[in-house]
C-alpha cells in the first residue's frame, strides 16, 4: 500500500500540485433489525476503495475511485490536480494549510470483545427477547430492536511525509416501542433516541445495554403516556436527561463552532453560525459552571480515534472555559486563517467523500451536582423531561426548539405527574447562561450520534457527547396535543 501511496502522491507533484494525499478506506458493516418478533433486515456490507486530495494553483481537487490498482491510481490522481487547477478560476483565496506535518504511526482501538466475533444468531436472540417483552405489555402495536457493528481500516498518506496506519471498530444498539390508544400514538426508546446507544470500541457494549432488563419499563411507560394530560406551558426550572444535554450540545455547542460554517464554506443541514470570529475570547457562553471540550481521545467515544482524515493527531481542545467561547473546530485550512494549527477535526464518512470539519466527542464537563436525584431533590417547583424525539434549530444556531418522549412534574423534590408531548425553547447563549447545576462524574456518560448529517453531497458522521442530567432555570416549556 505504501508503494501505490506513493505513485498517487508522485503522480500529483509531477502534475504540477503543492500538495497531496491518499485515503485508503476498507468499511465493513453487519446489521440486525428486528420488529414484532421477526428479523425486519440483515444486511453486511463491504466497502473499499481510496480518495485523492490535491492542492494546485491555490485549489482544491478531489477524486477516488473503488478500484486499487496502478493504472486507475494515476488516473485518479491526474483526474484530482485536473479539477484542482479548474477550481483555481474561481476559488476566492489561495488554500493555505500552514506547517507541514509529517507523522508515522500506527493506531487501534481498544477492543475487548471483537464485533465480528459473535455469533449473528446470539445477536438476534437477544433483540427478540427485548422485543417480545414489549409486546407483552397491552397496546404495544410495534416494537423494533437493532444491533449494528462496523470495523474500519484506514492508510493516509501525504506529499509532506505521513503515513498512517487505524482500525476502528464500533458498535450500537436499541430497541423502541409505540403504543396505540385513543389518545393517538406514543414511542419510547432506550438507551437513548432512536439512533440507539454506540461506542467506539468491541461487542461489549452490547450486552452492557441489557435491552431486554429495560423493555418492560418502557413499554408501560408508552402506555401511560397515551393518558396522561399535555405538559402544561410555563416558565420553570428543567431539569434535562444526559441524553437529551447530549443533543443539545450538539445542535447548539458543536455545530456553531466549526470554523467551516463561520467562514460560509458551509451552510447545508441548518446552516451557517452565529459565533463570528471577533466573538472569539469575548463571547459569555453560558454560565460559569459550563465548560465543553472537544476531545477525540475519549475513551470509547463515538468520536474518537488516532488521526484526523488529514493526518492531524487526535486532540483535545477546549471550546467554551467557565462559560467562555474560546476556540473553534478547525481542519488545516480554516486554522491557517486564523493563524493556528489544526485541532484534528476533518473526517470523511467514505473513502469517496472529501474531508470535512466533523465534531468529536464535544464533551459538556461534569460539574458537582451530583445524582439526578440530586438535581431533581434541589427543585421545589419544575419539569424533568427525558429522551428526544423532535428538535428543529435556526440557521445560524441560536432558537432552539426541542420535543423529548417523557416529561414528569417536579414537587419540593421529588418526581410526581408524568407528562406527554412535552417541548422546551430558548436562544444558545441565554440557555447556556441559565444553567445552574450540572451533574457529577458518576452520572456522566458519553451518548452517540450515529447519524450527524453535512455537505453536498451529504456525509453523516458519527459522533459522541459527553454529559450529565443538568438543571436549567427560566425555561420556557410547553406541550402539543398531537
């Protein structure tokens, strides 16, 4: 591989680019789904092939192609400095990547229990017994469970001098259930959102999930919710699920702060941002106890790993200090705007797609909160809401407007009136600004974003969060009847 490697990054240079490098990218993926007591899907797929990146006359060119052979290598290549040179009539700036880096090495991750190792059949066991339990409970009309795993093998190499070896595995998992009832129709999921629960990592995740332990909570819980009143509309304190702080971090903390959608490079999937450069170190954030870290050596993240797709050794960089706004997420090109360098954040979802800027782990830290109960105990008056089920958020990632499954009314401390269809509103900065209390290490997890959709043509990147329950106070929360 490295002696293609080099005819791609030779042919390059010879063409007439500045710069150069090759993705070698093998994908394999199994899929388990089953619904109402039989296996809906069962998929395994495999993907191989490379993406040439150039730099010439100050432009981006990129092409790949599925087969890895000599011939075809050069053809992609010249292809690349082709459309680089074409590009160069119309780019609005010279490409500047800043220093070079040049770096050797090999990268694994951690893995106890390889996910190609079990046995497809133990895997459908296990959803089946999930799912049977769900339908156990009256008025269950559907109940779905998956299980996915995916191991990626990963050669980068460049004009400047890197070679770099990874494999990745993965592995997620869910199960979900929708009662009927006159009162329309209610879902519930576990772990998380439909997307399931998922680790960087082996098939140890899986039986750590215990879906079938938590199957017939969330089937009552379903039924309940068909009767139960429409969360009220009120200003109060909430207090949110790990989960659902997870999401919100994402939509309101990752996306505004990757530097591509500042600078108008990109505006797809909700678009632009509001964080401006000159509100870089001024801007108040949220409140002091809020810190948020982008962190791609997490263990077991879903975003975590060796090197970025440009070679960049995986960071941690911190994004918002005591309630701050101080750095962006960047790839080589926006950091060298700036005058930085890279924090290791370009990753392409396939070896034919280019890289782009992808979130991490963006990580809210824990504070000293405590339990959820603890969170929970320190209310005399809110809602608790628990687990996503809508979201929609502006272009410029400011008003948010998020619906979650389940929401219970909070009294002198304690859980009482379950709600149905409950909502909560703000602006990024003002919400941030009115946490008051976030939950300890222990109640700490990274949640999974299996399905982080950006570019044209669209990429979806998995990506982790990690987070605690938090406690909000002022927020404006409602319900719908439908």
């Amino acid at each position: 591989m490295r002696d293609l490697a080099n005819i791609a990054l030779d042919t390059a240079l010879l063409r007439g680019a500045t710069y150069a490098d090759i993705r070698f990218v093998t994908d394999k993926k199994q899929n388990v789904q089953v619904k109402n007591g039989v296996v809906e899907s069962l998929s395994l797929n495999e993907s191989a092939g490379f993406g040439v990146r150039v730099v010439a006359d100050g432009a981006w060119g990129f092409s790949s192609s599925s087969v890895v052979t000599k011939h075809e290598i050069e053809r992609v290549t010249a292809e690349a400095v082709a459309i680089a040179k074409a590009s160069a009539s119309v780019h609005r700036r010279p490409v500047q990547l800043g220093d070079p880096v040049s770096v050797v090495d090999k990268y694994s991750a951690s893995v106890e229990i390889p996910v190609f190792s079990v046995p497809i059949e133990q895997q459908i066991e296990l959803l089946l017994q999930a799912d049977a339990t769900m339908r156990r409970i009256k008025g269950i009309h559907v109940a779905k469970g998956f299980i996915n795993v995916l191991n990626t093998n990963k050669i980068f190499a460049s004009s400047e001098g890197s070679y770099i070896e990874q494999e990745l595995s993965e592995a997620g998992a869910g199960i979900e259930c929708y009662a009927v009832g006159e009162g329309g129709f209610q879902r519930r999921c576990y772990p998380n959102s439909e997307g399931g629960q998922w680790e960087t990592g082996g098939y140890e995740l899986i039986p750590r999930l215990a879906l079938p332990e938590h199957a017939n909570r969330i089937a009552e819980q379903a039924i309940q919710l068909l009767t139960m009143p429409v969360c009220p509309s009120k200003v109060t304190t909430l207090v949110l699920d790990g989960s659902q702080v997870g999401l919100q971090v994402h939509e309101s903390c990752g996306h505004p702060t990757e530097l591509d959608r500042v600078f108008g490079m990109e505006a797809s999937f909700a678009g632009t941002s509001f964080l401006t450069t000159e509100k870089q170190g001024k801007l108040k954030y949220g409140a002091d106890i809020v810190n948020i870290i982008a962190d791609a050596t997490s263990p077991r993240g879903l975003g975590t790993f060796g090197y970025d797709d440009e070679g960049i050794k995986a960071t941690r960089t911190p994004l918002v200090q005591n309630g701050l706004f101080v750095n962006y997420l960047t790839d080589r090109e926006t950091a060298a705007v700036l005058g930085q360098q890279s924090n290791g954040t370009a990753r392409a979802d396939s070896w034919n797609r280019i890289p782009l800027i992808r979130m991490t782990n963006i990580n809210l830290e824990p504070g000293n909160g405590g339990s959820l109960d603890d969170l929970i105990g320190g209310v005399d008056d809110g809602i608790y809401m628990e687990t996503n089920k809508s979201w929609s958020i502006d272009d410029k990632r400011l008003n948010f407007q998020f619906g979650l499954e389940a929401a219970w009314e909070i009294k002198n401390g304690k859980l009482g009136q379950m709600y149905r269809n409950p909502a909560y509103t703000g602006m990024t900065p003002q919400f941030w600004g009115s946490a008051e209390a976030i939950g300890s290490l222990d109640s700490w997890n990274i949640w999974a974003i299996p399905n982080c959709g950006k570019g044209e043509p669209m990429q979806g990147m998995h990506v982790g969060h990690g987070a605690a329950p938090v406690r909000f106070c002022n927020i404006k929360v409602f319900g719908a009847e439908s």
